[in-house]
C-alpha cells in the first residue's frame, strides 16, 4: 500500500522520484513502453547511516540501482515496496 509523502519522517533530506522500467508493448506495459512496474522510490539528497543502514547521497533508500530512468515524480507518494519496507522497519512513518 502506498504511503502519502506528507507521513514521511526521514532524518535527511530527499525526493521522491519515478524509477521508470522501459518494456516492449506488451501484457503489462501502459502501452507507452513502460512498464507497469514502474513505480516512485526516495532519491537521498544526503547521506543516512542508521544502524546497519548506510546509504549515499544520490542513491535510492531501497538500495535499487539507479539507472538512466529517473524522473522526479509529482506523485503524492511513495510505491517502491522495499522503500515502504524499509521506511516502516526505521518508524519513518508517521
């Protein structure tokens, strides 16, 4: 279930953003060439160490690799199931 950005509690700066995974049209493409898997993630804008987690600025909080497909997302929320995974496993969420 998606979790709304104003209910995010995280130490340090971030973004949400819009990892796009390009497909052929096919089944689970949205017809555009992207993929319904797709989803919005958090791009750290500084660096978070907290216990055994420990990531850069600039990476994703799910530990996902980037890629060339990063938007910034006008979306109101974060989709990235191991984002939401992690942001509840460190009460980030309101």
């Amino acid at each position: 279930m998606p979790i709304p950005l104003e209910k995010l509690r995280l130490p340090v700066a971030y973004k949400p953003v819009f990892k796009v995974i390009l497909s052929q049209l096919s089944r689970s493409s949205w017809g555009a060439g992207v993929n319904s898997r797709s989803v919005t993630h958090i791009l750290l804008l500084q660096d978070l160490n907290d216990g055994k987690l420990h990531r850069k600025a600039g990476e994703l909080l799910c530990g996902a690799n980037k890629g060339f497909d990063i938007t910034d997302s006008s979306q109101g929320q974060i989709e990235c199931k191991k984002c939401i995974e992690i942001l509840r496993k460190h009460n980030w969420v309101e």
